[in-house]
C-alpha cells in the first residue's frame, strides 16, 4: 500500500512539474499560498502563536526535565532493568512472542499481490 501512495504522489509531483498546464497550476497554487502567507490576518495569527510557544517555552521544560529525572530514577532502582530487552521493548513484550503472520491455505490463491482496502482476498 505504501509503494502504492507513494507512486502516486511521484506521479502527480510529475504532473505538476512536467507539464505545461501542471506547471501552470503549481505557480497558481503558489501564488494562493504566498497571497495567504503575507495576508495580515494570517501573519498576527503567527505571531501570536510565536509568543505563546515563547511565553510557555520554559515551563515545558521545566516539566520535561521533571519527568526525565522521575524516568532515570526510575530506572536506577528498578533491579529487573538489568534483564530487559536492549531493543527497547518491555520485558512484557519480550515474554510475548509477535504473532506470526497468516500462511494462504490452498483455498486462498496466492497472487503474490496483497489485496487492497475493500477487496477480497479471492
């Protein structure tokens, strides 16, 4: 699915770009956007959103800060940390094995292509 999207969108990239009236549509939009970027509505929205990131900036630090010291403190007396997984996963994850993934029967037909949304298997 992924390679799917991501296709597509290379697709219209070049679309817009390669083609006259893609091109024209491009410098359209933007334009639209410069327009809106350099409205004055627009432009006190952002710095009003600029002093409030600014005004709140120390407190999200200080919390961040609080609650790293409460994580390694948390780990320095936690004695099961020496046998946790080094992958990051919680010891919870390591007792549970991933589930494996479903093998096609020989009722399903395998097409080497994984259905999409809304299509059946079959």
């Amino acid at each position: 699915m992924q390679k799917v999207l991501t296709f597509a969108a290379g697709a219209a990239v070049g679309f817009v770009l390669g083609t006259r009236s893609g091109r024209q549509t491009y410098e359209k939009m933007r334009h639209q956007s410069l327009e809106l970027w350099h409205n004055p509505a627009v432009q006190e929205k952002v710095s009003g959103a600029t002093e409030t990131v600014k005004d709140k900036a120390p407190q999200v630090q200080h919390k961040v800060g609080e609650l790293a010291k409460k994580a390694t403190h948390h780990h320095h007396t936690d004695t099961s940390s020496t046998t946790a997984p080094t992958n990051g996963a919680s010891l919870g994850d390591a007792a549970t094995p991933a589930p494996a993934a479903p093998t096609p029967t020989d009722a399903e037909p395998t097409t080497g292509v994984p259905p999409t949304r809304g299509e059946s298997a079959g």
